[in-house]
C-alpha cells in the first residue's frame, strides 16, 4: 500500500521595516499576522527579517547590505519565495526580484492570492479576480503569458504597438468585463435583500479569525465554515435566527486586515452592503490576542471607509475561555491569574466593558455567557423591530431566561 506523502510547504522568508511610523513591536506584531498569512496561503516560513531605516529604499525595499544577506539566505536554503510585509512599487518588485532570483511578494499580493483560494462562489471569484487584474496592471512588463488572450492573437496588435501596450490593454478589457459582471450580479443581490422585508438585519464584523462564524453557528444553529485561519470565510452568510419567538437576520461578513489592499475594499464593497443596510452591527473581538486593541482600531477604521461607522455597535469580547492575563511580576513565584478565575462579574468591571455602551464578554467554542448574549441581542433587536411595527409590541415580551 503506498502510503500517502504530506503537502510539500513553500519555503519562505519575510522581510519587514522599523521605521520612525512603525517601532519594533509594531513591525514584530505584523510579521507575526505575516507568517499567519503565510501559513494560510500554504507556506513555511524559515526566517525573518527586519532592518532600521528611515524610509524604505526607493529602489529594493531594504538596504543593500541587509539585502545581501537574504540573498545569501535564500541560495543556501532555496527558498522560492520572499515576502515583504509592505506593499512593493512595480519598480521595487522588478528589482528584487533580479537580485534574489526567486519569487517576490507583498503583503497585498499575499492577501490577494489566499482571497483566490477562499473564494467558491462566482461572485467571490469575480470580486478577487478584479483586484487582482487591478493590482496587476501597473506591475505588467512583458508578463504576455500571465493572461489569457480573450480575444486571440491575429489581428489583435495595433499598428505599432508594443506587447506590453497589448498586455495592458488585456488586462483593462479584463477589469471591464469583470466590473460589468459584479454590476449584474449586485442588481440580482439588490433585489434578494429588497425580498427580505422589513426584517431586522443584524451584521456580525470584525477582524479576520475572531470567531464570527462560529459565532454565527452557535445563534444560528446552521453550519457556516470556520477554521483557525485566516479569512476563512470569504462569502457573506445569511441566516435567519430566532431569539426566544423573535424573528431577525444574521450575515456573517469577511473579515477585516491592517493595511487592507485598496483594491479589495473597492471590490468587496458591494459584500459590505450588507454591513452598511445592517440594522445593528456585533462588532466581535478576539479578546485573547496580545493586540486586540489595535483590531479594535483597525476594524473601525475600514467602518468609517464603508460608512458604516455611526450604526449602533456593540462589542462582543469572544474567545474569554483563550485569555491569558499578563504577569504582574517577573518574578517566577507570583501566581499569575488565570481566564479560569475571572467571572463575568470581574469582565463587567475591566475598561473593555465601557467600550461600546456595555460589552459582553463570551467563548462562542465553549458557548459561555451565551445566554447574556442572547438575552442583549432580544433586547435591542426588539427595540429596533417595535419601533418599526410598534402594533407588534405585545408579541415580544420581555426576554425569559428559559431554555429555547
């Protein structure tokens, strides 16, 4: 029997900046969301690599030293990829990669191409392609055998043009046809949520691999993918959830990065109306990452570009049951305090819990303090839908602590 081999992983190195707008713990922390980005997208990485510099070399990203030094790296390991944590101008990638012979990368172009592997259905498809003829377009030089000729090669070249001025003209065609395709589809969308009446709509959003989608399976009781990677969830979900007998919609939205590539705002916008047509917005937090508050930040940034930022949010502190709290002492025998100690009680008195007019703090794995939330959701969902059908205040008493 032959027995089965394991994936081969891509190796790769990272490579990151400190500079006077990104101090060392900021460009450690990146690296970090990095090397998960790298991981998500099917790779290994074998080192990183980080160099002071005011501003980054208009022409290779890092100094010519440093860069020597991975070029070093890189022969002795063959390692076939080199990632930078920036996004690279064409004429920075063009130059690396003559120096380090190997494939080149940005984070866009990391993002850009674990979105083409997450994407299963034809409008996800569609959205990722456009950014990534987006982001191609500036970048083509004498890239012929990257795209498909879609109209043949006969008679396609003008007088005297050149194959790039071609190349380009492709790919603008391409961005065409896709920008026309998504219009289509966003009629057809437009249409299915007008078809959803006057429910009210509540959108789950935050930063990727934070617990939305099981969340979402929890409350909802469907089965949405969820995995401990990154944007694992690509499609917007929509469910129909019932609270005690209250009826209201729930979608389940892709998740928000730092540093976000533009041309995936621009074509993801039309999967974010369903955040900017939601009624009440569960902004979800993975209260275990060292750096949550930056997420926090980072995710009311992107809401304030959709402008969705002024709808009612409350936070939803998840994943209480991974928090590790942070020594008070160096000293070995101080006894650090466990998520295991902490009550509800104690998460109501931290300053998280005055951050969007009275937190909840839950474990959507363990199903903890659900209750609590289920009981906050009733609550403002009934209030939103009385206030639209205020005949119907009499169907949804207040809300029972009884089991479903």
């Amino acid at each position: 029997m032959i027995e089965k081999k394991d994936i081969e992983l891509e190796k790769a190195v990272l490579i990151g900046v400190i500079t006077k707008d990104q101090n060392e713990e900021q460009s450690t922390e990146y690296l970090d969301e990095l090397e998960f980005l790298t991981y998500t997208a099917g790779g290994e990485v074998l080192k990183r690599y980080t160099q002071k510099i005011d501003v980054p070399n208009p022409k290779t990203f890092i100094g010519t030293g440093k860069m020597k030094e991975v070029q070093q790296y890189i022969e002795e390991h063959a390692v076939g990829t080199a990632i930078f944590d920036d996004e690279l101008s064409a004429a920075q990638e063009r130059n690396i990669s003559k120096i380090l012979n190997c494939k080149v990368l940005d984070r866009t172009n990391l993002i850009l191409d674990i979105f083409a592997q997450r994407a299963t259905t034809s409008y996800a498809r569609t959205q990722v392609e456009l950014a990534q003829c987006e982001y191609l377009l500036p970048r083509l030089k004498g890239m012929w055998t990257h795209l498909e000729r879609q109209k043949g090669g006969i008679g396609m070249r003008g007088p005297g043009e050149t194959e790039i001025e071609t190349d380009r003209r492709i790919v603008r065609d391409k961005i065409s046809l896709l920008k026309d395709k998504i219009k289509t589809i966003d009629k057809q969308m437009a249409v299915q949520r007008g078809n959803r009446g006057k429910m009210v709509r509540v959108a789950l959003v935050g930063y990727t691999n934070v617990g939305k989608s099981t969340l979402m399976n929890v409350i909802s009781k469907s089965d949405v993918f969820a995995e401990n990677k990154l944007f694992a969830t690509l499609d917007t979900t929509v469910r129909k959830v019932v609270i005690q007998n209250l009826p209201f919609l729930m979608t389940d939205t892709v998740g928000f990065i730092r540093k976000l590539p533009t041309q995936l705002i621009e074509s993801f916008k039309s999967t974010l109306d369903e955040v900017r047509e939601a009624d009440l917005l569960l902004h979800v937090v993975d209260i275990s990452h060292p750096n949550f508050e930056e997420h926090i930040e980072s995710v009311n940034k992107i809401l304030g570009e959709i402008d969705s930022a002024d709808k009612p949010i409350i936070m939803v502190f998840n994943k209480i049951d991974a928090y590790k709290a942070e020594p008070l002492e160096e000293d070995d025998l101080v006894t650090v305090k466990t998520e295991q100690h902490y009550t509800l009680e104690e998460w109501k008195r931290t300053w998280m819990n005055r951050v969007g007019d009275n937190a909840l703090f839950i474990s959507a794995l363990n199903k903890d303090n659900l209750d609590s939330f289920k009981k906050r959701i009733y609550d403002e969902v009934r209030e939103i839908h009385v206030t639209r059908f205020p005949y119907n205040n009499f169907l949804y008493p207040d809300y029972s602590d009884e089991e479903e």
